[in-house]
C-alpha cells in the first residue's frame, strides 16, 4: 500500500469538530438575529411615532 492514501484520523476529527462547532455557532448567531428582529420594532422612532399621532388626534 502506499503512503498516499493514509488517512490521519486524528486531523480528520479535529477538522470534523471544528467544522461542527462553527456551523453551531452560525446556527446559533441565526436564531438570535431572528429573536432581536422580533423583538425589535421596524420602525427607528416608534415612540416619536405616537407621541405625533397622538398630538394630531388632540387637534383635531
């Protein structure tokens, strides 16, 4: 046999491990962007929003 096709199973499992840990951390940062983007409005200045539509409600 040659020397070619030897696997070295000791870098193989770190690369697997590293790879796992990574694609983890990614699902991770994923399912918080998701939380933040629903738990913070879409709108940059909601309280300023109603503050004004309240104001135009009282002139009326």
């Amino acid at each position: 046999m040659s020397d070619d096709n030897v696997v070295d199973f000791a870098a193989a499992g770190t690369r697997h491990l590293q790879r796992r840990q990574q694609e983890q951390k990614e699902e991770r940062v994923d399912a918080m962007r998701a939380r933040f983007a629903a738990a913070l409005p879409d709108k940059p200045t909601p309280v300023k929003d109603y503050f004004k539509k309240k104001r135009k409600q009282k002139k009326r």
